[in-house]
C-alpha cells in the first residue's frame, strides 16, 4: 500500500500540472506563477511567501521569482505589511481576477477528474479519511506522541 499510495501523489501531482498546461501558454504563466497566484487567491489568509513555502512546499527560490514575474505581469500586488516592515503580504489585483477564474475551473476538473464516480457519501468518507492522516501528519512534524504500532503487518518486509 506504501508504494502505491507514493507512485498514486507522484500521479496527482502530475495530472495536477498537466490540468494548467493550456491555461498557462495562455496566460504566459508558469506552474510556479500559477501556484502562488491560486495559493494567494484561495487562502488569502495565508498571504507571504513564508506561508506559501510553508503550506504549499514550494522552494523559497521559485516562489521568489514567481512573485517577481506575477507582479511585473501585474497579477499580484505586493505590500509592505502595517505591524512588520519586513513582511510583504501578496494580494492579487484585479486584473489578475478573470485568470484566477480560469485557473479555479482548471483546478475544479482535475478534482472532477479525480473524483469522476465517487459518491457523495464515498467522498465524505475520503474527507474524514483525509483529515485524520493530516492529523497524524502534523503530529508527527511537529513532534507529537507517536501513534500505536500496528502489529498486523508482523513478517511483512514492507511493512
């Protein structure tokens, strides 16, 4: 299941990528571009490249340039922020808002994609499913109680 469940991310996240190809030549942005608008666009809460790194794993040096590149193509606003001299808070402009709207549908059929014939109460069960590995996730990163070991895998080299 360990495998599959990496080779299966490593999939997504390439059906994800290929979702924005089209919109991206269009736009003349790049998956980098694309990825910190939509982040910045869809959790305006988190609104620094730090959070970005952070939340959405991106290198500090694409994020960098991505910011450069969406400002100078006038997509993204970039602001001193008011308590913090040093922190620079990123905003998309509006002119960035009919591109958002596009690359949102993208993001809508690679979902639709993904999910093509789950059903409603199969996709609330991924959701809790999801959400209790998060869980496992962050407690582990951040140093949390180790989980109860599952015997059940006793003699099985993978596991």
């Amino acid at each position: 299941m360990e495998f599959e469940l990496l080779a299966n991310i490593k999939e997504m996240r390439l059906l994800y990528t290929q979702s924005f190809t089209q919109a991206g030549q269009r736009h003349n942005l790049s998956q980098p571009e694309i990825d910190v608008l939509l982040f910045v666009a869809n959790q305006p809460q988190y609104n620094t490249a730090r959070d970005i790194a952070s939340r959405r794993g991106l290198a500090k040096s694409n994020i960098s340039t991505a910011v450069e590149m969406l400002r100078q193509k006038e997509l993204l606003e970039v602001c001193e922020d008011e308590k913090n001299r040093r922190v620079r808070r990123l905003f998309p402009t509006a002119k960035a808002e009919p591109v958002i709207e596009e690359l949102r549908a993208c993001q809508a059929a690679f979902f639709g994609k993904l999910f093509d014939g789950f059903t409603p109460e199969e996709l609330a069960q991924l959701e809790r499913l999801m959400q209790h590995a998060a869980e496992n996730l962050h407690r582990q990163v951040s140093g949390g109680a180790e989980p109860a070991q599952d015997t059940s895998r006793a003699g099985n080299p993978r596991g």
